[in-house]
C-alpha cells in the first residue's frame, strides 16, 4: 500500500492510496473514501501531503554527534519549516541569493496518521501512518548569520527548501531503512536509520508533550554524515529502499543582483 | 470596520466582517462573501483566524535591547509556533509541567491580507490586513535548557501558548498603538509600538523574501519590557485600544506528577 497525492489528467487534485494503478482517494491522510478511483495514467505525482506542521530535528544521529562532538540530546531538539516550502518530486527549487551556501540534508521523514497529543510509546507508533523521503534543504551562511539568534526557521524556510516524497508507505521497519541522497547521480550520503538516537515512536511520544500532532503533520527525523553545498543545475535527489526517490533541481536565483 | 471568527447560536462556525451586531461570513480573510450575514447574539468570539503559519519576532523593541544589551538586527530575527498552540480569548490554558517557568509576552499581532513574496515594502505595507493582540506565552526554562540549541519553538509551541484576538481590525497607523498586558487586572506591560526597531511593513518585506506569506498568516512582532512569569489561576489579558482585549486563564497541569 502506498499513499501520493497527485494531479490526475482531467486536473483534479486528489490524494489516496495507489493500487494497480489507479487511485482511491481519500478526505484527506487519516480521513474516509472520497470519490470512485481515478487512473495514474497521465497523473503527476505532488508532495504526498500538504502537512499543518512540519518539524525537523537537529542532532539525531551517533555519527554525525560523534564526528561534531555533539553530546547526545536528552529531548528531541527540533524547529519548525514553514508549510510554504513544501514541495514534492520533479520541482524546480530557486537557491535564493540571500541564502548563500545551501547544504542538502537527505532524511527519512514521518508521516503523523491521527491526532496524538501526551501519547505513550505505544501509541505513538501507531499514530505513525508511514514514511517518506525528505531534502531538508538548508542556509548555513543564514543559520549561524547572527550570533545571537540561530536562525533555524529562516535557513530552512524557502520556497521548495521542503522537499517530501515520491508517496507516504506505511508499514515499513524503520530499523531497515537505509537514507540516500545523490547528486547528478553520484552517492554523497548513505546512512541506516537505526542510528538514529531518538527512534520515530519516541520522537513522536516526546513531541506529543511538546505540542498537538495532526494527521498528515510531518517530522524530519534529523541528517547524518555527508551533507554538502549544492549550486545551480545540480540535481538531487534522496532515495529509501521501500519508498522510491524524489529528486529537485537547484536553479540560480532569477532575481540576482550582480557584485551583491 | 472588525474581522471576527464566531461559534453562532446556532453552532456553525463562521469568519468575516461585524458590523451593526451582525457578522457578514467570508470565505476566509482576503475571500469573497460565503453566506448570509448571522446575529452576533449569542455568539462566542473564536480566535479571529486560523493561520497557516504563526511567526513570532525576537528583539524588535529599542528599549528592551537597550536594556538587555542586544544589538539591534540587521533582518528581523523569526521562529514559528506550531499553528496548533492557537487560542482565542476566554481560553483556559495548561501550564505544562514540563514547560518550567512561562512568561507572558504581550505583542502586536500583524494579519496577512494576500499573498505576498518578495514584496517591496508598499505592497508589503497594502498585504497586511489588520492587527490583532498576541500573548506570545514562552517557557523560558526550556528555552534555555539545552546550550547547544535555543529551543524557540518547543518554548513557544505547547496547545494555548499563542492567544490571538479577540477580533482582527484593517485600518490601524500602528505608530499610534501601545500594546499593555494586565495580570489579574494589574497593568505589568505598557509600551508604544513606535518604539519597533522594525516597523510592520519593513517585517512583511523582509519576510516575503524568506518565505511566501499567505492570507491569514499571523506575524507577532516581538515583545518589550516588563514580561514575567505566570502562575496557575492567573488572568492574564493583552489589550491595545482600537482593537480590544484577549484574556486568558492559566491553568494547572491536570497530568502534574508530584515531586517530578
């Protein structure tokens, strides 16, 4: 079973599980039948889902702690990306001029199925509808511009710095899942997701405390090793065994001013 | 004229324009009409809109960087609260347990009118719709607990820490504002909002140029002197004449475990 969201040849807009090539759409993640199944055929898939919230961690991985000499958080350390950045596979994503050096950050992302608000870890995995692939696009010139204020949501929030997709699978062993990202078609990261520090059922307990998670909210569970700068034309793409791959790209800034 | 969001008498719930004791629905800010207008008799005030995305500002007043020693920013310094921590007024609000020490933090609330990206600073002065009261509620322990990340958003994000209302107004000179918080009637905040470092529109074109902002989108601009901690059974109340008063009640945590 697989959830997309797409642009269905006649132009509607419809999100729903995918089976045999059509598609069963659905109020909604978490929401009841919604109309008679519509064919794939000529669609164009959009980011899975058009989230209330999207969260990321920050530090989620041994290795990555280990090589920066972070210690291990006690809490998930998250912020929040502007829902704005959304977008999904095939997309054009502007590398704004004020953004500077922007860093890819292939992770896996979770896909919240039902409200869940002071969850136990029990129920926290089941409020988990499925994975999907997520290009935490990222600012570091912008994050660390201001010594008083890191800057997490204006790095992280551009147009298209969110990129989610191909589709939302549930059912998959997060412990089996192996995070990809490529550029051009060449490897630049590839990590397991069991060395996460804080698993999906426990960032999701954790973050239930913190605020009301809703269906179709989204968490990015953090990067690992291998993030670097991409430059205009590139194209990369994050791909996880299970889900498929979904690949941007990077276009100068249209609005550039020359010597700024 | 006065944006307000109602539960009616008869339950249904409906935004758009009061006038005369009679609200006149909309399809949301910045829509068309939706309906018949509906008595305000009976009625009770909801938070006046439902963001999709609630920005709040971090040292935006001459005098408390003055007194804090801050350097005025050079681009207005944002985070996110989750668009789930949104209250009206009358709200009872959970202090939680795990939230430590919370502050009040009364606020200027900027309404966004139309979509807006990469907007000179008239079209951005012409996108704000009105202005509203925020109480920008902040654990400041957790704020502070982890030194290798400011947590702004988990600080800021817990169900009822962001208190908009009780109506938006269109129409305001924001210069001639001064924005008070009382705690159980005693005035503790009481500052003009001239004393922005900046002003309305020079926020909504710098931050058109972070991220598209769209109708209904909430920007608090950042608090000035005279926060302090609340304490379970306070009322605590933003009022800014020319709009109105947002009162809430905090509330102890019901899930508070002895000793923790």
């Amino acid at each position: 079973m697989t959830w997309a969201r797409i642009k269905a040849a006649d132009g509607q807009i419809l999100g729903g599980i995918v089976a045999d090539q059509r598609l069963s759409p659905m109020a909604g993640i978490g929401g009841g039948p919604a109309g008679p199944a519509v064919s794939m055929q000529g669609a164009t898939l959009l980011a899975p889902c058009v989230p209330g919230k999207f969260i990321g961690l920050w530090n989620n991985y041994h290795a990555a702690a280990a090589r920066n000499g972070w210690a291990a958080p006690t809490h998930p350390l998250h912020f929040l990306k502007p829902v704005t950045c959304v977008v999904g596979d095939g997309a054009d994503v502007v590398l704004p001029q004020a953004a500077g050096r922007v860093v890819f950050e292939g992770e896996l992302g979770i896909v919240i199925g039902t409200r869940c608000h002071t969850a136990t870890e029990a129920e926290a995995e089941a409020a988990i509808f499925g994975y999907t692939c997520v290009n935490d696009l990222t600012s570091v010139d912008i994050l660390n511009a201001d010594p008083a204020f890191a800057q997490w949501t204006r790095a992280k929030g551009f147009d298209g710095f969110g990129v989610i997709g191909p589709v939302v699978v549930p059912g998959l062993d997060w412990r089996d899942l192996t995070i990809r990202t490529l550029v051009n078609g060449r490897e630049r990261q590839s990590y397991p997701a069991s060395d996460m520090i804080f698993s999906p059922p426990q960032i999701v307990r954790h973050l239930s405390r913190d605020m009301t998670l809703m269906p179709g909210d989204v968490i990015a569970v953090g990067t690992s090793l291998g993030t670097r700068p991409v430059k205009p034309a590139d194209q990369v793409t994050v791909s996880i065994e299970g889900i498929g791959s979904v690949t941007v790209t990077m276009l100068a800034d249209p609005n550039a001013v020359s010597g700024a």
